[in-house]
C-alpha cells in the first residue's frame, strides 16, 4: 500500500513535534522530580550522605511522582509554612505539570488517517481515560506554553530548595510559635 505523500509529510512533522514536545517536557520533569528525591532524603538525613543515598536507592527511588509531591508537600506544610504562603501556587502548578506528565507518558500521538486527512497543523494525543478512549490537541502556541509552566516550576521549586536549605540568608518563621529559625 502506498501512503499518500501529504499524509506522509504531516506523519513526519507530527512525530517531529511529538518527539521535541514529550523529550523538552518529559526531560524538565525528571529534573524536578530528582530534585524531589534529593530534598526529601536531605531533609530526613542532612548530616549523612549514605544514609541519604540509601533512602534514595532503596525506597525514594520506587515511589512514583504523585507521592513524593505529597510527601515534599507534607514536609513543607509541616515544617516550612511559611514557604507555602510565600509560593501559594506551588502546589497548583505542581498538579498541572503532574497531570500534562501522565497524560504525555501515558498517550499516543494520533496519526490516524481520519485525523491526517484533516491536514492538522496541531498535534493529537490519544488516550484512555475511564475505559474510553480520549484525545488531546496541542497547538504550536500551547505546547510553548506547557514547556514555560514546567519551567516556571522547576525555576519556583529551586527557589523553595535554597530557602529551605537555609541559604541565601533566609531565615523561616516557625509556624507554632512565631519564632525565627534557620530551615
């Protein structure tokens, strides 16, 4: 069976795109969620690098995205209040990149004739979601977008990281008794 060479060029330019758009994405993502794996085993084991490096081999590292955000989340909101109301939409923006990451882990790029056909300048990721099957259009414009917020996330969560390491001259108040102390 031959392919019609305009279905081809469109298969190509998709894929292209699917490719820059899922590695650019996926990529940035990895970063902050080592970023998670080492904060979180910092923060139970400063003082010791193998103790550390073992709460990362042996447990942090099987452990999926969504529960290290809820277990660093937990650590902030019980230890570093401050730094929540100092980042109200870090949690939120979190969520978001959280959900574009499965949804882009988790999907198929459409090149479904029927879609090709459509000489679509977008790109269409398939999915299912509750036994159906759903689909995802990402424009050149949206796709710049998504790359900027998980960006903007990694750019906010170093942020979060100095100040709760205690760098940068930070000092945090103590949620309990409005006391200075050092993270």
């Amino acid at each position: 069976m031959d392919f019609d060479p305009v279905i081809e060029e469109y298969v190509n330019r998709h894929s292209e795109l699917d490719q820059r758009f899922r590695g650019m994405y996926l990529y940035q993502v990895s970063i902050i969620e080592s970023y998670l794996d080492g904060t979180i085993a910092y923060w139970f084991f400063s003082t010791d690098v193998q103790k550390r490096e073992a709460l990362v081999g042996y447990v942090i590292s099987d452990i999926n995205f969504n529960q290290k955000i809820k277990l660093f989340f937990k650590i902030l909101k019980n230890h570093y209040a401050e730094l929540l109301k100092q980042f109200p939409k870090l949690s939120d923006d979190f969520e978001k990149v959280r959900n574009l990451r499965n949804t882009l882990a988790h999907s198929m790029l459409d090149t479904s004739l029927d879609y090709l056909k459509t000489k679509p300048k977008d790109i269409r990721f398939q999915f299912y979601k509750n036994g159906k099957m759903e689909y995802q259009i990402f424009s050149d414009e949206l796709i710049k977008n998504k790359i900027k917020e998980v960006s903007d996330l990694f750019h906010q969560l170093s942020r979060v990281l100095t100040l709760m390491s205690g760098n940068d001259n930070f000092l945090v108040k103590d949620a309990k008794n409005d006391t200075q102390k050092t993270p």
